[in-house]
C-alpha cells in the first residue's frame, strides 16, 4: 500500500533501513552496557586502593573511613537495591581479598551486599537532602561494621571481641559521616551519569 505523496518503494526502502539500524542499536547498547560496567570496576579498584593504601594513613584510633562502603551507599541511593547490592559484592570481594586483608575472606563481601540492599530498600527521597544523605551513611556505616563485626564474631577472629566491636562501630559511624560531603556527591553524580535511560 502506498500513501498519497510516498512513492513506490519507499515502505520497502523504510523497513529495509529499519532492519540495518536495529542490530546496530542493539550493538551499541551491548557496548554501552560493557562500559558502564568497566567504568564501575575501575571505581572500585581505585576507591580500595585508596583506602588501604593513603586513608590508612589517617586511621581514627585505629578505624579506617570506609571509601568502599560510601561507594556502595551512592550507588544505593541512585539505583536502588538490587544494582547496590551487587555493587557491593563486588567492592567487599575486592576488599576482603586486597592485602593486607587479614580476616575470613567473605565478610566484606557479605557486609557490604547487606548495607546496599537495606539501604536501596530504604532510600525513599534520602539523596534529595543533605540530612537525609547523612542519615543513610550513618545507617549504612552501622549496618556494614556490625555485620563485619557478628560474623567475626561468629567465626572465630581472634581479633574481634564484643567490647572491640562497641568501640570500632560508634567511630566508624563518626568518620563514614564526616566524609560524606567530599566523597557521597561525587560517587552520586559518577552513578548518575552512568544511570542509562532504561535500566538494565
């Protein structure tokens, strides 16, 4: 069928084109796809590189500001529980096998799974105030290092007691939260312009 002022032709020669695109399109999203996905490893290597290696050296009574664990709350705040969650075994993986690592391999991995499904759960308008940002560090920061700490705990580490635990949570807590306007809006606005039109 051919509509007034088309020529014939021009339907087959429109289909035709639309049949060369589409496979392009696909292979571009692929490609985009492989991309956001490198583009949030590379972050991860670097934020726990940074963490064991210069943010060590500013240790708060012997507790380290958790770069990973702040990485995988932004990625929570803008894309939610699931995206988070798997951000955060990945991030806990790398930490829990990085030298100096010395604890069950595991427990960051779990920890920090944990702190993205709860906290992406949990994020309602969150990123969309200051406050409410800090509130969900905060939570993330007690969620992370209690459960790092109970499977300590449960497992053994002769370097994890319960009066250990009480004293390394509060600090943790006070140093992820002091940190949180020089690394949260950054990470956030990294995920937001990874955050593609249609989710994947």
């Amino acid at each position: 069928m051919t509509w007034p002022g088309e020529k014939p032709g021009d339907h087959d020669s429109a289909v035709v084109r639309h049949a060369v695109w589409v496979p392009e399109d696909r292979h571009g999203r692929e490609m985009s796809k492989a991309l956001r996905v490198a583009v949030v490893a590379v972050l991860i290597i670097v934020t726990v590189t940074l963490q064991i290696s210069i943010f060590s050296q500013f240790s708060l009574s012997g507790v380290v500001p958790d770069l990973a664990m702040l990485v995988v709350i932004a990625a929570a705040l803008v894309r939610g529980p699931d995206y988070a969650a798997g951000v955060g075994f990945a991030a806990g993986l790398v930490l829990d096998l990085a030298p100096p690592a010395d604890h069950t391999a595991g427990r960051w991995a779990l920890s920090l799974v944990v702190v993205g499904y709860l906290i992406g759960l949990a994020r309602g308008d969150a990123e969309s105030t200051a406050l409410g940002t800090v509130f969900m560090v905060a939570a993330g920061a007690f969620i992370g290092t209690s459960v790092f700490a109970l499977t300590g705990l449960v497992l053994g580490d002769p370097g994890v007691t319960v009066s250990s635990a009480l004293e390394v949570v509060p600090r943790a807590i006070l140093y992820d939260v002091l940190i949180t306007p020089l690394v949260i809006p950054l990470v956030v606005l990294l995920f937001r312009r990874l955050e593609p039109a249609d989710r994947w």
